[in-house]
C-alpha cells in the first residue's frame, strides 16, 4: 500500500492525526476521558511498530482495527458487551443516527466505543488518501459523518 520511503512519514502521520483528534477539547468532555489515558500509547514507539504490521496489508477490516486499539488500550477496553464490540458499534451509531427508533444503549460501553470510532475514522480516512492516489478499490471507501 505505502511505499517504504513513504510508510514511515505515513505512519507518523497518522500518529500525529491520533495525537490531535485524542487531546481535542471536545473529544475529552465527551469521553471524560484525560489527554493520559491515551496519548502516551499513541506516542509510544509500540504504537508505530503495530500501526506498520496493520499497514502491511492492502486491506483491512474494522475488526482488525478494533484489535488494534483492544490491544494497545486495554486499559479502557476492560468490559466488553456481551454483544461483543463490533455489534455494540453498529447499536451505537444507529442510536446516535435515529435515537427514536434505536432508543437503547448500553452507556457503559459508549467511552470505549467513541475511542474505537476515531480511531476507525482516522485510519480509514488517511488509507482511502493513499489508496484513491495509487488506484485503489473505490468500493471500500467510507463515508464519515460526524457532529459538526
């Protein structure tokens, strides 16, 4: 996917996305969640040794992902939905969508679940750049929708 001359700045890229999407303001007060709680795991020279085995691949899936974050933040990821977490995601965001015909939700879990979202976005995200540039397969692009 990533030339090796590029995958490195590539990779940092992306770290550097993570850093600023997990630090914001906003995404703080929604999670209650402290700038300690995940910056160090992103900023840790694990965290670039993962994101390259997950970049090895052309393609990925959102399990894959989710694993990648389950990994490096255990910490947050200690209860899982008895659903399990891929599920919980999609009750999620169809309850965020269409809270009148999905009105219930778990809201233990939505911290977790809001930290695996943007870490999905972003990925996806900065991968469909990448892919768009070399030709890649249009039909695994994703669409994000967010607040603002």
């Amino acid at each position: 996917m990533v030339g090796e001359y590029m995958q490195r700045d590539f990779l940092f890229e992306i770290q550097g996305k993570l850093v600023k999407a997990f630090s914001s303001k906003e995404f703080l007060e929604k999670t209650n969640l402290e700038e300690n709680d995940i910056i160090p795991f992103i900023r840790n020279n694990a965290f670039i040794e993962e994101l390259s085995i997950l970049y090895e691949n052309t393609e990925f899936t959102c399990l894959e992902i989710l694993n990648f974050c389950k990994l490096l933040l255990i910490n947050i990821f200690i209860n899982e939905p008895s659903e399990g977490w891929l599920p919980y995601a999609y009750k999620y965001t169809l309850n965020k969508s269409f809270p009148h015909q999905h009105p219930h939700i778990e809201h233990e879990y939505e911290t977790p679940v809001i930290v695996f979202l943007t870490f999905l976005r972003i990925i996806m995200n900065e991968t469909e750049k990448i892919n768009k540039d070399s030709e890649g397969n249009p039909s695994l692009y994703l669409e994000f929708l967010t607040d603002s």
